[in-house]
C-alpha cells in the first residue's frame, strides 16, 4: 500500500493541495501542507490534483 506524503521543508504553502483535496490535506499551524487522511480521496485524485501540479513537487507516495 502507498500514502501521500508532503516534505514540509520543500512546502511552500500554496495551497493547491489544500484547495484541490481538502478531504486529504491541510495546513499545520506553521502553514505548511500536511496528509492528515491518506484514504479521503482515491489515489489516482490524489497523483492529478495535489502531486502532479505542485510546483516545487514535495509531495510524494510513500511506500507501506
């Protein structure tokens, strides 16, 4: 099984994940992008609205 994954270093806090799949991500109280629910959206939403239009590609799948 694989789960979304955000580098919080690499986040520059722009929010398409945020706006894109609010059922999978928000921001933490530092304003970076976080996976708080890996199941609230299918994988292949996931990979064309958060991971393949971030633009400093920080988030990725994580292999379980």
């Amino acid at each position: 099984m694989k789960r979304p994954w955000v580098d919080n270093d690499a986040c520059i806090s722009c929010g398409l994940c945020v706006t894109n799949i609010p059922e999978v991500f928000r921001f933490t109280e530092h304003g970076k992008s976080e996976v708080y629910d890996p199941g609230g959206a299918y994988e292949n939403v996931i990979q064309e609205e958060a991971i393949d239009i971030c633009p400093v590609s920080c988030i990725q799948w994580l292999e379980e």
